[in-house]
C-alpha cells in the first residue's frame, strides 16, 4: 500500500486463556522481524475481565507522529512476563 504518514492514539489488547500472565509487553516495528521499531518495548498489566478470570485487557496511550516510506504495514510483537496468554484481538486507533 501508499506510505503511511500520521498519528498512532491508542493501543487495546484482548487476551484470554490467561495463566499465571501480570504484565504484557509489546512493541510495533515496520518490519517483519521486529528490528525496526516504530514503538518500542511498552509494558502495563494485564487487567482480568470481571465475569471471567482468565479474560482481560490492556490499555495503552501512544501519541506518536509516524511515517512510514516503504508501505503502510505495522508489525505487533507481545511477550508476557510469565505463563502464557492468547491474544485475541489488537486494536491500534490511528489517524492520518
């Protein structure tokens, strides 16, 4: 696609089959193998979901200008600080 150029906002991740996980830790790059990040290592705690434990969510803010010249693809890298989590849903709010 065109070259990306604008505002990251946000970032939400949904995650279930939560086990033993506190903290996620991610980062966006423009590149596939996480070499070139755009966001680097960001962490914040796993927030467990009221009705079920083993759901939950984490909040982000970003405020960050990006432009990207080779396309508009992002790469989302996470990494709990224990056990093991599934991360259902990446939500980025963005504006160009």
């Amino acid at each position: 696609g065109a070259p990306f150029l604008g505002r990251l906002h946000s970032l939400v991740i949904h995650v279930s089959a939560i086990s033993s996980a506190g903290t996620i830790t991610w980062r966006l790059c423009d590149d596939t193998a996480g070499d070139k990040s755009l966001v680097t290592d960001t962490a914040g705690a796993l927030f467990a979901g009221i009705t079920t434990a083993t759901k939950g969510s984490a909040s982000f803010r970003i405020d960050l200008d990006v432009g990207l010249t080779a396309g508009d693809e992002i790469y989302f890298f996470a990494k709990v600080d224990a056990g093991s989590v599934t991360i259902d849903e990446v939500i980025l709010c963005w504006e160009e």
